[in-house]
C-alpha cells in the first residue's frame, strides 16, 4: 500500500526529561531528510531539533516560562499571533513535500510544562486534522535519580540555590504565570500517575507506550528502544553523537549556584541573555570533577513520595514485576559533605560573578552590532549605498591629503601644526 493510502498515525514523544531525549532528538534531526524519503515526518516547524515551540505554543495565555518567553520576544508578537504562525507553518509543512504515514514530534516539555486540561487541547488540536491514531513513547526513570540529574537545568534555568536537589523548583522555569496557576513538581513533575492520565482522554491506555529508563539506560539502548516503538528498527540511519546532555560536576553546580545570584539567563523582556548562558558553559567546561551525590536517606525518603502513584504505574504498564522501579540504593553514599566547598571556591566565585556583572553590557553591544548588521543585511539598497559612499569619500580623502598635510623630506620633521581629518559618513566639505 502506498505511504499516502496508509492509516496516519503520530508517534508523539514525551520523554520524560532526563531519559535521553536529546540523544533520540538529534538522531532524527541528523535522518530527517532519510526518514521523509520513507514517509517518517519529523518536523522542523516545530523546533530544528527539539520541538519545543509546540510546547510553548500550547501553553494558557498569560503562563511565560522561559522557552515562550524568547520566543515572543524574538518574533515581536503576542502569544495568540504566535501560536497562529507555527500552526500555519506546521500545516504547511505537513501538507507539502513528499507524502508521509507517521509523524514524529518530541519534546520533553510535553511532561514538565504541559500540566492543565486547556493545554493538553491544545496540544491536540495540533493534530486532530492529520492523524487517526496517537501513539505516546514514555519513557519514565526513578524519581530521585530525576530530581539530581534535573538539577543541572534548574540550575542553568537561574536558581540560585545547591542544598535543595529535592524541593520544589519548577517555578524557577516561568518567568510570569497568572496567581491561580499552580506550579507543583510534587503533582505534575514526579507524580507519573498524574503525568499518564493527563493523555487518556484522547490516547487509549493500549496506545500509551510506557519503558522504564532503568532498562535500556545502558549505552544506546533508549534510542535503539525509541527506533523499534515508532518502527525505525529496519530504516538504516546516520548515526550521531549518543553522548550529549553529559551531567555537571558538584563543583560546577555549587559555582552556578553562586553566580546566578549575579546574573540571570534572561532578561526582563524574555529574550536569552546570550553572554550569559555562554558564562554558564564557561563554568561547566572549566570545572570538571565528579557529579553531584545524595545521601542514602535523602533519596529513600524523597522516593517514598510516590509511592502510591508508582503502584499505580506498575498495575497497569507493568504487570509482571513486583514493584515498578528497583529498590537499590547501594550507589549512593551514606553521608555528603560539601561544606569544603564554600572556601575552596570562593576565588572562582568572585571571579565569575565579576564577568556575570559585565554580561548585560556585553549583551547591549551584542544586540546593537547585530542590529546594525540585521539592517545592512535587510537592505540592499542601503548597503550598496553605504559601500558607495565610503569608496567615494575614501578616494576624496586620499586625492585631499597632500594638500592638507604635506609629505615631508625625507629626514626632515613635518613643519605643521594642524593636521585635518575628514569623517566617513558626512556630507560635509573638508
């Protein structure tokens, strides 16, 4: 049957974050011309990579966090004209090219941002007109191994903080959200019960395809999980770096912790602070070590949380074993101590909050440079006006020059006492 005659159907992956998602991302960004040769869409009007503009499009009007926030800055729109452009532009794609039977889109955000009946229709809404069968890949990993592999992105996201791996930090990720918008890592980040039903509305539990990270974490075994769910196991693909998203070291974190109390990854309009963000890469690459521990009993008494939900989870995805995540906490130490940290970093610190404070200066020449090249770009007109003039006025100057400042002698000192310059740019005599 041919790809065009097929049933269309949308593989839609949620992640969760922290589960190798990037890796699963940028295999199909790297094959995304192969895969639509043999009907496998993977969007880019979404997001290049990671869709995420589809997240940020569905999210409740009046709810910024700091992925729509850019994004409205950049495009200079409100978040209704916002949400109507990718829509068209995602239709579009969808209708043009070669024809395809399976749509792929993936964004982690779908699990840590989409929370509220509103948005989920949203999210739906999206598809209703091009797919008669949803298929959602989740896959989901122990709740404190989730909480200190997340709190890397919390700290980059602008939280200042290093002792409270298991707070509730989400908030951190919105810059403006409406008061009766609730914001709970507890309901809608750990609790996977919550996380599923929020898709049973619309996607049949049979087509709620659930994996435990524990199970395939080992070298590629998510992406190679991925490819057989969504029917990739056969298409040979370009293979790409599996080894991205590497986790920061203690030392970086509590670095990051400090100097976020200096600077922030954004500014007041939404828009990224670029000199920023690349001070936080800064102190990642330059401060390697080991990665962030947790005592024993912390993660025991974190995990005990969900308990009830993980239950939950295991009678109805996985049916054959006795609990649904392992009970395994031999990894982690019986007690941490960091306390060493506060003197032996302190130097580092001052320094890198020193450059934080320098970052909205550097972001202000950065903005007008680039403007100033955005408006020679956009106009060829001026542009072209512009290199004719500075051509003509350089030629004047130099035919102007042995009469405003003789050559001397040689071996001789020049006799003037003035010399005169002329100003590219002015329409005046010399």
């Amino acid at each position: 049957m041919c790809s065009h005659q097929r049933e269309k159907r949308l593989i839609l992956h949620v992640g969760t974050e922290k589960t190798g998602t990037t890796s699963i991302q940028n295999l199909l960004a790297v094959n995304r011309k192969r895969l639509r040769e043999e009907g496998f869409l993977f969007p880019q009007s979404l997001g290049p990579v990671n869709h995420t503009l589809l997240a940020a499009a569905c999210l409740d009007d009046g709810v910024l966090d700091n992925i729509k926030a850019h994004n409205l800055a950049q495009n200079r729109c409100d978040e209704e004209t916002f949400r109507q452009r990718l829509r068209a532009s995602f239709e579009d794609e969808l209708t043009s090219g070669e024809p395809w039977h399976t749509l792929i889109v993936s964004t982690e955000l779908l699990h840590s941002r989409l929370t509220q009946p509103s948005e989920m229709e949203c999210l739906w809404d999206f598809f209703r007109a091009f797919v008669e069968e949803i298929n959602v890949v989740l896959f989901l990993r122990r709740q404190d191994e989730q909480a200190l592999s997340r709190y890397s992105s919390v700290l980059r996201a602008g939280h200042s903080g290093f002792d409270d791996v298991f707070e509730d930090l989400g908030a951190h990720f919105y810059l403006r959200r409406p008061p009766e918008r609730n914001v709970n890592d507890f309901e809608q980040y750990y609790d996977y019960r919550k996380l599923i039903e929020r898709f049973l509305p619309v996607v049949p539990p049979e087509n709620i395809l659930v994996r435990s990270y524990h199970d395939y974490q080992c070298g590629d075994g998510v992406v190679k999980e991925f490819l057989n769910l969504a029917g990739l196991t056969d298409l040979p693909l370009e293979s790409c770096d599996l080894g991205l998203n590497r986790p920061m070291s203690a030392k970086a974190q509590y670095i990051m912790g400090a100097v976020n109390k200096a600077g922030k990854p954004w500014h007041r309009n939404g828009l990224r602070n670029l000199y920023y963000k690349y001070l936080q890469g800064t102190i990642e690459s330059e401060n390697p070590g080991e990665p962030r521990k947790i005592s024993r009993e912390e993660a025991k008494r974190f995990l005990e949380n969900f308990n009830e939900s993980n239950e939950w989870v295991r009678s109805h995805f996985f049916t054959e074993r006795a609990s649904l995540f392992d009970t395994d906490f031999s990894k982690y130490p019986q007690e941490v101590d960091y306390a060493p940290f506060e003197s032996e970093l302190r130097r580092k610190i001052i320094s890198y909050q020193r450059r934080a404070l320098f970052s909205p200066l550097l972001e202000i020449k950065r903005t007008a440079i680039g403007r100033a090249f955005g408006w020679l770009k956009k106009s060829r007109n001026a542009s072209h006006r512009f290199t004719t003039q500075a051509a003509s006025e350089a030629q004047h100057f130099i035919r102007c020059l042995p009469r405003a400042s003789p050559l001397p002698l040689r071996g001789s000192k020049p006799e003037f006492r003035f010399a005169l310059a002329r100003i590219l740019g002015r329409d005046h005599f010399p």
